[in-house]
C-alpha cells in the first residue's frame, strides 16, 4: 500500500532547536540561571534571536530532563528537596564504587591504565597549581569520576552515573568555594588514581567510599548548607 510521505524535515529548524536546547542546558546546569529566574518564552527568544518555536521546545525537553519545572507563570529551574537528594546522592555513591567493585569480583576486569594515567597527570598539575576556589571546579570534578567509571569498562555504568551528576551538580557546585575543599579534592583523587594503577582495589574502594561519603548524614549535611548557599545566591541576583 502506498502511503504519502510526510513533509521532510528542516535541518535548519531542527539546528535550531538544538542550539537553544543546548545552550538554555548549559546555563541551567552552570547555575547562571537562579532557582528565582522564570524562563520565559519572548525574552529567552529575543535574546538567542530565534522564535518562540525553538525556545518552547527547549523548555519542554529540559522539564523532560527533570532540569526546571513548570509553575503557575512559567517554567523555572528545578531545586531538589533533601529526600530527593537523599536518594541521588545514594545512587552516586553505589555507582561510583560499583564502578571498582566489579574489579574486584572478576580478575579478569582491568581498569584502563591509559585514562588512569591521564588523570593522574591532570590531577598532579592542579596540585602543583591549584586553582582558585569556585563552583565551577565541580565540572572537573564530575569529568575525573566518570574518567575513573569509563577506566572500569561499563558504558551503561558510566552514564548513569554522569546523569546522576548532572542532576546533583546544582547543589554540589557549591562544595567547592574554600582552598581547603579544593586542595582535599585533588589529593583524593590522586589517592584513588595510584590505588588503582597498583592494584590495590581493596584500598581504591575504600578511599572512593570515603571521598563520596561514607556516612549518608554528612552528605546531607553539605546538601543542607549548600541548599541554604543557593538561596542566598538567588537572593542577590
């Protein structure tokens, strides 16, 4: 049977429609975007120079994310309550060191010593040249572990794990605005890195378990205070 062909797609619009998703993601997920700012349509149009169309489209695919919310005047970007991230930073944890326990379980399963030593390399120069406390330091962060999670030969592994962060880095960007975080960071990461390239997987574990935090408490802890970081950090915008 025949069937008409539908219109063919426009690559220019379909561009389109990508650009701003991207963009409006990046802004959301780098914390530019305020939990108090309201997404509207026409403004967010004239600034990218686009129509409406696009901009609509971009909202509902990050409300599909889960990255804002609708309201009763617009969308806005989504801040997570202490349950839900309770529940995120638990999955974190027992992705992250899921990503080393499967070495342990198989021998046959070796973490990749080429990523290894390429992290090892960045994380020794940011040790020599630490750099200056800010949220943004988050995304190094977030690149290190799913480095470490791909070095252990799981995709669906890592990319869970890399949504996870994502969703959780609103919050977490905030765990980095003190020297000492930032130099403490490094140093663990380091630690996990030659644990694993000595084949200590044993201790690699531990030390993972440590640097997620092993006491669920203390991660709700510095959820808490970072919570209470963005509501002042919206209030003064």
């Amino acid at each position: 049977m025949y069937t008409r062909p539908g219109p063919a797609s426009d690559p220019t619009a379909t561009s389109r429609r990508d650009r701003v998703y991207g963009l409006l993601r990046e802004e959301v997920l780098s914390g530019r975007v305020t939990p108090r700012t309201r997404l509207g349509e026409v403004r967010l149009a004239e600034r990218f120079g686009v129509s409406r169309t696009p901009v609509r489209e971009a909202l509902a695919r990050l409300h599909s994310d889960g990255l804002v919310e609708r309201r009763e005047n617009g969308f806005y970007v989504t801040v997570p309550n202490l349950p839900e991230l309770r529940d995120l930073y638990e999955l974190r944890v027992a992705l992250e060191l899921r990503g080393i326990a499967r070495a342990i379980e198989d021998p046959s399963i070796r973490h990749d010593r080429r990523i290894l030593l390429g992290e090892l390399d960045r994380w020794e120069k940011l040790r020599a040249q630490p750099p200056e406390p800010d949220p943004s330091f988050v995304l190094l962060d977030e690149e290190f572990h799913a480095a470490l999670s791909t070095a252990s030969g799981n995709r669906a592994l890592t990319d869970s794990l890399v949504s996870v962060n994502q969703r959780i880095r609103r919050v977490r960007m905030y765990d980095f605005l003190t020297g000492d975080r930032i130099t403490s960071t490094i140093d663990e990461h380091i630690q996990i890195v030659e644990h694993l390239l000595d084949g200590e997987l044993d201790s690699a574990y531990r030390a993972m378990h440590e640097h997620v935090g092993a006491s669920m408490e203390v991660v709700l802890e510095r959820a808490q205070r970072a919570l209470t970081q963005m509501a002042l950090h919206s209030d003064t915008h």
